[in-house]
C-alpha cells in the first residue's frame, strides 16, 4: 500500500518507519527536509518520497510541484502521527494550531489527493481534556470523526523503550517525569561532592490507586500495524496495557534506581490543588515546578478499554508482557546512559516534555 506518513522524525514515527517500509511504500511530510537529509537518508526513505510539510502552515506548506506529485501517485491512506506533546498551558495556541489545525489541514488534504483512508494516532488521556494537549487532541479527533473520511483512531499509552533493547529515539512521558529527580540528585551529587545515596527531603505526590499505562515502542508498533493493515472501520482502537502497574510502584522504583532516599511519598486521589502542609523548601519548590504537568497522570485512576482492538486483532492480538522491576530498571538504565538525551555534562533539570 501507498502511506503519506506524518511524524515520520518523532519517537513513534522513528520507530514505525523500518517497519512499514518492509510491507508498504511510505511518503513521508517532514519539516525542514533540506537540513536533515542525512538523517532521513539513515531512515531507508527514497529521497524523492520525501516532502517538506508543516503542519502549522497554510495548505501545509505544500509547494504546487509537490501537491501534484502526491497527486499523481494515488496514495491509499494517511497515517497521521505528527503532534505537538507538551501539556503546558503557555503552548496552548501553538498545540492548539498543531494539533486541531494540522489536523484539519491534514483532512483537507486527503480529500484534494482523494486519498480514502485516514488513521490517527491519538493518547489513550485525550477524553479527559485535562490540558492543552489533551484538549487539542480530542478536538482533533472529533475532527477525524466527522470528516466524512473512513478513519481509525488509535488511542495510545504512555510509549517507553523497546521490551528487549529498552532503545527508544528521545525521553518524554514516563522519562519527562524520571529525568527530574534524576537531574536534581545528579547537580547534588556534583555540588556536595557526595557519592550515593541522595537525601531528597520531599514530599512526592501520588495515587496509591492510580496505574500509569506504559507501553513498549516495539509493540506498539506491532498492534498498530497489524490494526492499519485490516482497513478503517470508524473505530477507535485503545493500544494501551490491559494490566498496567500501579503508579505508586513505579515512582518508589524510580527513586530507589536513582539512589534517592528521604522522600515522603503521600496518597492524593484528587487533581489539582494539592494542598501540602510540608516541602516549602528550594528543592521541593524546584521538583514541584517541574512535575506539575505531570500530576494528573500520577493522581487519578485510569483504566482503558481494549477490547475493541482485542476484536478486531482477533488471533492476531498480542497483549503486551508482564511489567517487571527488572524491565523498569532496564528501561532507567537506557535513559540515563544517554543522559535523557540531554548534553552529557548537564545537570540542569530543563523543561521535562509531556506524554
Ligand atoms: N510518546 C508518547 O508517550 C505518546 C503517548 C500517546 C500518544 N502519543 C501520540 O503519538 C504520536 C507521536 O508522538 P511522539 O511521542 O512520537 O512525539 P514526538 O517524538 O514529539 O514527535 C512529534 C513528531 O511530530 C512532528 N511535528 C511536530 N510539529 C509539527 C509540525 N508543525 N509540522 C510537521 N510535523 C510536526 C515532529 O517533527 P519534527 O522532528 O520536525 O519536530 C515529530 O516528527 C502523537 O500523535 C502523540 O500524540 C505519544
């Protein structure tokens, strides 16, 4: 089949796209093309399947030339991937532009190519329109939705590493969150000239029942492949882990892998405010800062319903394995060998990225 793929550079597209190039031939949007040639290249891409496209701009930025080559190939479906992933309210126009706007344009383009098939990829958190990228893109589906195209909307969990390599193109989500203690315990470490362990006195918000969703980038990939090539049913498809651990479980392995001690873990069920009566100290105030888009992932219970994917897969579905400790450990240990892909030699807890 014929794909226009969008996001093709991102953590998902990056390791989507060697797999759909083994069945499928793929026709990627991409920004600044020129500059990242070499990068593509690295991507098994034919250069000439290559097109710059923003999703921010007008008609996407599509030049005449390049609309009427797409045209010209008769492109069986879009596979919308590309998004703006950060939760902040500053981005909020930005996101907004992105994600509801791109989308539109992305719409607008399939019915000029006449091409029949849409599949979004959304997040399994997009009902409940907790920030602005929540909200962006449940606008986006509800666009997707009424569009008059034959769609399938994917609803992801939190994406990590691969099972096995625990490899992954770049640390958002579950690693914006991990790389906060991670950079206050390291900037310690190297100020006091301390060796392990690190006292952290602050106080960690988190559900006691809550679970956090995450997800291997190998099998996401895997179900969403084998879902896209079934065709577009108008549904919409969770591909999330229909046993995910508890929140609380994870956050505690996350300190113990960082060496961190002192840290009060306190249940809060609720969203925001948090009220607190302890932690007004710099490093509760920095940690603060930094987790806040991250609270509602930590505070409120979610559960996802699979079963219309585990339908429609049938005996192609393939639940995901057991989340271990080792596998959390495993998962760390990538992260923090390419310092969350930050510079080596920082220790600054720049703004973590959202899911
Ligand atoms: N990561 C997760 O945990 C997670 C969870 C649930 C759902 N999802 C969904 O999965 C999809 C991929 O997410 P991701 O984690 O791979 O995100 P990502 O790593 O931030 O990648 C975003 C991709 O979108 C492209 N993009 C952003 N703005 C664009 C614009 N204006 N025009 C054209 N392309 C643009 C980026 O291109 P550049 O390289 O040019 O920036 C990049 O290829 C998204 O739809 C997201 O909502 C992700």
């Amino acid at each position: 089949m014929k794909i226009l793929l969008t996001g093709m550079t991102g953590i998902l597209g990056s390791h989507l796209i060697s797999s759909l190039l083994l069945h499928h031939e793929v026709y990627a949007l991409v920004r600044n093309v020129k500059q990242r040639f070499d990068k593509f290249f690295g991507f098994g891409v034919p250069p000439d399947h290559l097109f710059e496209g923003d999703l921010e701009k007008e008609n996407l930025g599509l030049s005449d030339s390049s609309l009427s080559i797409l045209k010209s190939v008769d492109i069986d479906m879009v596979l919308h991937c590309a998004s703006a992933v950060k939760f902040d309210d500053k981005y909020y126009k930005r996101t907004w532009n992105i994600n509801k706007g791109g989308t539109e344009r992305i719409i607008n383009l399939s019915k000029t190519l006449n091409i029949p098939d849409l599949h979004f990829i959304s997040t399994a958190y997009a009902p409940f329109q907790r920030n602005p990228y929540e909200i962006s893109k449940s606008a986006a589906e509800k666009l997707v939705m009424n569009s008059g195209l034959t769609y399938n909307i994917y609803r992801l969990g939190v994406i990590v590493g691969e099972r096995k390599s625990c490899a992954i193109n770049g640390f958002n989500g579950f690693y914006g969150y991990a790389m906060v203690p991670y950079f206050i315990a390291k900037s310690l470490r190297q100020r006091k000239k301390i060796s392990n362990p690190v006292k952290l006195p602050i106080s960690v918000p988190c559900s006691s029942t809550s679970t956090i969703n995450i997800v291997p980038v190998d099998w996401v990939v895997s179900q969403l492949l084998s879902l896209i090539g079934l065709g577009t049913f108008g549904e919409i498809y969770y591909i999330t882990h229909p046993a995910p651990p508890l929140t609380s479980w994870v956050l505690k392995l996350i300190f113990d892998y960082m060496n961190i001690n002192g840290i009060n873990y306190f249940d809060c069920s609720s969203s925001l405010p948090i009220k607190k009566d302890n932690g007004t100290g710099y490093l509760q105030k920095l940690f603060d800062k930094q987790t806040r888009i991250f609270l509602p992932y930590l505070t409120q219970e979610e559960m996802f319903d699979v079963s219309s994917t585990v339908r429609r897969l049938g005996m192609e579905y393939e639940a995901p394995e057991e989340i271990t400790e080792q596998w959390i450990h495993d998962l760390l240990d990538f992260a923090t060998k390419q310092n969350f892909g930050r510079r080596m030699n920082t220790t600054k807890t720049t703004e973590p990225m959202a899911i």
